[in-house]
C-alpha cells in the first residue's frame, strides 16, 4: 500500500504544480489578450501564493477532521477552478484565479507528509519523500511540454481548459483510496486564531524547525522566481522560440526528478540532510548564474545542460527539506508542523516573483534579479554549516 499511497500523492502533487505553471508557460501567448507585458505574470504567481499561505496555515486542522485525501480532492477542485477563470481573457479575473489555484495548492502537501510520516520507516523517509517530491518536476515538465504543444497547435485557452480538466480527473480517482488512507480522520478542532497561529509558533520554537522555514523561504523564492520566468527569459531575452524554451524547461524537470530521487537517498545513506541541502544551495547559485550568461549565439545543448543542473537543485530540494521538517516535527504534529514551515515558504513565493518583475520592469533585464537570487541561496548554505544551533542530523 505505501507504493499505492506513494503513487497517489506524487499525482496530486504533479497536477498541483502544473496548475500553478500553467499560466507562465502560456504568458507569451495569453498576455497580450489580457492586455499585459508577459513579465507581469510574476504577479499572478506571487497572488497565488498569497492564497496558498492561507490555505496551509489552516490545513492542519482539515487534514485532521475529514482526512489527507479528501483535502487532496478540495485542493484538485479548487486549483481546476482557478485554471477555468483564465479563458475569460479578462485582466481582472487573475487575481480570483491566481487565489483558487494557490488555495487549492497550499494543502496538497500537509496531506500528504501526514500519510507519509505515519506509513514510511524513519530509515527510508527522505528516499520516499523525495519520490513524492518528483511530482512538483513531473507537473513542470507537463506544463513546458504538454500544455505549451496544446498552445502552438491549438490556443492558449484550450491548454488551460485541459489544465483544469486533469485536476478533475485526478480528484474523481483519488475516491478509489478514501476509506484506506482517510482512516484517521474525524478529529475535530474547534476554530480560532490559535488554529491558525499554531503552527507558526510550532515552527519559531525548536532551532531546527526555525532554521529549516527561513532556508525554505530563500529557496522557495529561487525555485518560483525561476521557473516562472524561465520560458519567457528564454523566449524573450534569449532569442528561443517558445517550444525550444518549453523543452528546455522540461529538460529541468526531468533533471529534477532525478535529482530528487538521488539527493533522498544520499541524505538517507552518506550525508546528513542539513550538509545536502547546504551542497544543493551553493548548487543554485552557480546554475542560476549561469543563466545570465547565454546569449542567442548559446548552442541549445548548452542551454539544456545548463537548465538540467537548475532542475536538479532548483527544483530538486524540496524532498530533503520535507523529510527533514518531519523529523524535526514534534510526535503527532507532523501536518501542523509542515503547514507552518510551509507557510514560510510560501511566503518567499509571493515576494520572489513580483521581486523579479519590478526588476526587471527597473533594469530591462532578468540578470539582476537571478544574481540577487543566487546570492541569497548561497548565505542560506553557510548557514546550514556553520549554524550551531541546527542538531537535526541523518537517521
């Protein structure tokens, strides 16, 4: 049954993560019927976000009361919601969008590390979580590949119907596995604001937990700013077509997946995941500086080799951070505990990619913001090795 709940939850999580690209990879088509620069889709990410803080601070409770997988439903339906509002073409039903998508996305993983954490052996935990994680690539790649196919050979408004259409899909499924993975359900709490200040204060007490939502919101805010920008940066400041980006940012999904599966195991095996996720920090930085190096004379194998390593860790740290946020978690509070964590992390979403439009807007260009990025990737690692108040090691 783990391989069963493994499998339901990295969907989830892949259709959660192609609804909340789904928007930039179509922004060279879609913007101009919304009347916008493309650039200004950073925006619709940072609104989304907004929501998905939201969501996550009070998903603990949900998850309690009806159960992990009827949460993942909700979340599905919400975020297809989302996705249906943006065929109107009307500039003003962004935002709502942007918020049911980034609602819908906020629980998606809460519920799932409470599945996890209760059915995965401690010695496995970051190798199975990091399984799990692949989805947030697996969703990329969907929207840089599938989705940006259906714009070239359809319209932008059919792939964002078919974006929808999947969430759906997925949440009608998920019923097959209700009554197993919903066991523990039925635990009523009570609202009010300590249900939603709970899980902050749970994660500012133990050192560990501390330091682990602060990283995760430096690399939060690389991991959206990037990929929400990278089809455009490729097709606009670089000269690529918009399938050529497209693939290129599949290229980093696929690494990604990958690279999640093997930072897991490594951090089970050889390293402590505090050293693998201070190793893939400094990774982020020299990929995303690389970046600003290409020009329209780069060969695209290079700008394919180049995305792979920022898929790779970019994207491919979330599995480690997540194992590691469980183990930190007090006994029983792991879904409270990754709410609040996340909550943070969530945060630097909704700063990153409205960050790198004003400075883009401000310089012309995407180097600035990538430099300023991979600077604060880089002081998250040195804190992760030299701070001594982090005790949390491998198990």
């Amino acid at each position: 049954m783990v391989a069963v709940l493994v499998a339901a939850m990295l969907a989830v999580q892949a259709l959660g993560s192609m609804a909340n690209l789904t928007l930039a990879v179509m922004a060279p088509a879609a913007a101009p019927d919304f009347g916008i620069a493309p650039s200004w889709i950073g925006m619709y990410s940072g609104i989304m976000y907004v929501g998905a803080v939201v969501s996550t601070l009070v998903s603990g409770g949900f998850v309690s009361r009806w159960g992990p997988i009827r949460v993942s439903q909700v979340s599905l339906v919400a975020s297809a919601a989302g996705l249906a509002l943006l065929p109107t073409g009307a500039a003003w039903m962004l935002v709502p969008s942007a918020l049911l998508v980034g609602l819908g996305y906020g629980p998606m993983t809460p519920a799932s590390s409470h599945l996890l954490a209760r059915r995965t052996p401690q010695r496995f935990m970051s190798l199975i979580f990091s399984v799990k994680q692949t989805g947030v690539p697996i969703g990329y790649a969907i929207a840089g590949s599938l989705l940006t196919v259906i714009v070239v050979t359809w319209d932008w408004r059919t792939a964002a119907w078919s974006a929808a259409a999947l969430c759906v899909a997925m949440a009608a499924l998920l019923q097959l596995w209700r009554e197993d993975f919903d066991d523990d359900r039925g635990v009523r709490r009570p609202f009010s604001m300590s249900a939603v200040t709970g899980p902050l204060r749970l994660v500012f007490s133990p050192p560990p937990l501390r330091l682990l939502a602060v990283a995760s919101l430096v690399f939060a805010a690389m991991q959206i700013g990037v990929t929400a920008f990278l089809v455009t940066y490729l097709a606009e400041g670089v000269g690529l077509g918009l399938v050529a980006a497209g693939m290129a940012l599949t290229c980093a999904q696929v690494a990604a997946v990958v690279g999640r599966i093997l930072w897991g195991g490594l951090a089970d095996r050889l390293v402590s995941p505090r050293v693998m996720l201070a190793l893939l920090g400094f990774g982020m930085s020299l990929s995303v500086w690389a970046v600003t190096l290409f020009t329209a004379a780069t060969p695209f194998l290079v700008i394919a080799a180049v995305c792979a390593a920022i898929g790779a860790t970019v994207i491919g740290w979330n599995g480690v951070f997540l194992a590691e946020t469980a183990r930190a978690a007090p006994a029983g509070r792991v879904g409270e505990a990754t709410g609040g964590v996340l909550s943070v992390t969530f945060s630097g979403v909704v700063l990153g990619p409205p960050a790198l439009t004003l400075l883009v807007s401000a310089t012309g260009g995407y180097a600035s913001g990538f430099i300023i990025l991979g600077i604060g990737t880089a002081i998250v690692s040195v804190l992760f090795l030299t701070t001594s108040a982090y005790r949390t090691e491998k198990s």
